[in-house]
C-alpha cells in the first residue's frame, strides 16, 4: 500500500534538503515530505510521550503529527496551501483576513506547546538549525555552494560577528539554555492554510527539540524579517502593512514575549540559515551576497541591544 490510493497529486516542490508532494483526497490533503538528495540526515518524528502531549493541543491551528512510512513523513490536513506562499503572492484582502486568522491561531499553538508538560523526558537536543549552520560556520564544508558561501561571507562578516554567530548557535545547540518542548523548526512554509477561510494546521514533528520558548517564535519572526527585507530591496512578495499585519496576528496570538533576546538571536540565525541552506540545496545566486550585507547589518543591530 502506498497511501496514494484514490489521490491527486496537486503540488510537487523539492530542493536538496526536502521534497514535497500534496495530494489531494475525498475530504483533505495529504502532504508527504521525504529528505532531499543532498541531505545527509532523515527526517525527525517524535516518540509516544511527545505525540501524546502534542495531541493535547488543540484549537484553530493544531499542531499535525506525520505518520511515518520508511523515510516519508505523512502530514492530514485541510489546505494545500502555506503561509508563505500567501505572503510571497498578491492576493485578495480575504485572503489577508485568513492570514491574520491564521497566524493567530499559530501563536497560540506555539504558546500552547510551550505550556506542555511532557510525561518523561523531553528531547535530548536542541533545534536542529542552528547546529546545521554552526557547523558549516565552524568547517566551511556542506553540499551545493555551501563552500562558496562560505568563502564569500567570512570576509564580509569579519571574525567577531561570525564567532559571535557561532556563539549564539552553541547557546542553542545542545538546549541547555531552555528546557521547554520546542516545535523546533516553525515557519511560515509549515503553517498550512485554507486562503479563504484561515483553517488550517501546523505541521509538527520532524525537528521536535527542546531549548527556550523563545526560539520558535524569533525563527518563525526571521522569515517575517527576510520577507520585508525582499520586498525592501527586490519588490517581490507583500506590501508591508500587510506584512506588519500578519506578523502582529503571530505575536498577538502568542501572547507574552518570552526571552526577548533569544526571539532576537532566534530571528537572526533564521535569516542566516536559509542563505546557507539556498546555496547548499538549490545553489549560488548573486543574490546571496546581498543577504551577508544584510546578516551582518542584523548582527550588529542585535550586539548592540539590551539584554532585556
């Protein structure tokens, strides 16, 4: 059995890192995410402890757990569309109004999380991201154009904001600066919504961590910053009042800020991370260099902040 019987494929997309296919059902989607051909390591799914409290969590944006089939993850929901993808294209002020549900409802789940208290142990380590990007910041090697990345951002960085990097990665990296269940990697391609209506789900599971709450929200935050950054300089994407509006909805949703300097760093590395996983699992565009100016500008904004 394949799972696929009596389905549509609807939406196919993979890079390096992850391949996606959404088929569609009698009453739903199916989205089935298996690693991409230049990712070394499989896919994450949580123990039963971690399910059972995941399952606990419930309200307009639900965190969905994958069913695993061999290196397939398996996600039931009722859209075949992202967040992101309704960010990145104009579209009608409904579907505006569905956002700004939506990623309400995003923040409360990820608030609801963070509340759980799970039966044994939490995950061993912290979120996968910044130890991938701490990595390739530490050696210099990885796949695709991570080696030229590399080459070109150390110079425009310079040694104290990339140790600095480094050092925010290491306060996450083995989650000894937090001990709460983390979503590990939310963003905006994992929330999945009905653009009429802002129903929808969370895909939850494969990068399930433990570390500080204020983790997730500054991840999910970096990719609100890159996409004001694109719409800044390239013109592409939401204009930014919409932007701004979606993005409140997200932190009105969750409620009070946790750790405002880890939602910083957090925020920070995101933007980081996804210039490094373009070249390393799609390849070398120009465009890369425009965001080193960029992190660096970030990285000095966040070393001059206050603490609190």
């Amino acid at each position: 059995m394949t799972g696929q019987e009596n389905e549509t494929p609807v939406e196919r997309f993979a890079t390096g890192f992850l391949r996606t296919e959404v088929y569609r059902s009698v009453a739903e989607f199916h989205w089935s995410r298996r690693p991409g051909v230049l990712r070394a390591a499989a896919l994450g799914a949580p123990g039963d402890p971690v399910r059972a409290a995941l399952r606990t969590v419930t309200g307009g944006l639900p965190p969905v757990l994958p069913e695993v089939r061999g290196e397939e993850r398996r996600y039931r929901v009722p859209a075949r569309t992202t967040a992101a993808a309704l960010l990145l294209h104009p579209v009608a002020t409904t579907r505006t109004e569905a956002l700004v549900r939506g990623l309400t409802e995003a923040g409360r789940t990820l608030a609801r999380m963070h509340a759980l208290t799970v039966p044994g142990p939490l995950p061993r380590t912290g979120p996968p991201g910044p130890a991938r990007l701490d990595a390739w910041l530490g050696t210099g090697h990885g796949p695709g154009a991570a080696p030229r990345l590399y080459g070109s951002l150390r110079d425009v960085l310079g040694p104290g904001r990339w140790e600095a990097v480094r050092g925010w990665c290491a306060d996450l990296t083995g989650g000894a600066s937090g001990d709460v269940l983390l979503h590990g990697a939310p963003g905006l391609g994992s929330v999945v919504l009905d653009g009429r209506t802002g129903a929808g789900a969370l895909l939850t599971g494969e990068e399930v961590s433990r570390g500080p709450a204020g983790f997730d929200l500054g991840w999910i935050l970096g990719e609100f910053t890159e996409f004001g950054l694109l719409r800044e300089h390239f013109g592409v994407g939401s204009d930014p009042d919409r932007l701004a509006a979606v993005r409140q909805a997200l932190l009105d949703g969750y409620g009070p800020l946790p750790d405002a300097r880890t939602v910083r760093r957090a925020s920070v590395l995101r933007v980081f991370t996804h210039a490094h996983d373009f070249a390393a699992y799609m390849g070398w565009d120009d465009q890369l260099l425009f965001y080193g100016r960029q992190v660096a500008q970030l990285v000095d904004a966040e070393s001059a902040a206050p603490a609190v």
